[in-house]
C-alpha cells in the first residue's frame, strides 16, 4: 500500500514532507498532517536546510541530486519534493520509513 505522502506521477515520484530545520540530528521522525517529517541538522537560513535537504534525500536514495527538485515550499515547512529516475516508490518508503 502506497503511504499518503508519496504519489506516482507521469514525470516521477512527488513526496509530501514537512520539515525541521535545526534539530540535533538528520533523521525520519515520523507522520505529521499527512506528510513525512524530517528534523534536520541544518538551520532555516539562507536556504541552508532546502540544500541540505536535497543532499540528504540524494545520500539516501541513492539518487543523483539533480534528480530531485522542489516542486513547492521553498519557503515553508511543508514541501512537495519530485524524485525522478530509476528508484520505485516501494525502494523509496523502505529507505525512508519512519
């Protein structure tokens, strides 16, 4: 079963996440409104946490950065990121499971 917060699109896989910034630690912390929460390490400024993010998520997935791309919330906690490439949705909740 697909979780809420990832959906297939024609052009890739969009995920819903809320994020974090300033936390301790990088990590997948659970569910929160219907999107994947991340803490991150990075602060809130000068799009620091958004590049880290990308970084993170590129680490993870095994997926090359410029792969992945914001398609809204830049300035906001809550994110749709897209992930295109040769990753399925079902490799991308493994990695990324709470």
């Amino acid at each position: 079963m697909t979780p809420i917060w990832l959906k297939q699109t024609p052009a890739g896989i969009t995920l819903s996440l809320h994020c974090q910034p300033g936390a301790k630690q990088t990590k997948v912390v659970g569910l929160h409104d219907g999107c994947l929460k991340i803490s991150l390490q990075a602060p809130a400024l000068e799009n620091k946490a958004n590049a880290y993010l990308l970084a993170w998520l590129s680490k993870q997935l095994k997926v090359p950065q410029k792969q992945i791309q914001f398609v809204s919330g830049q300035n906001s906690r809550k994110k749709q990121i897209e992930i295109w490439g040769s990753i399925s949705p079902e490799q991308i909740v493994q990695i990324l499971k709470p």
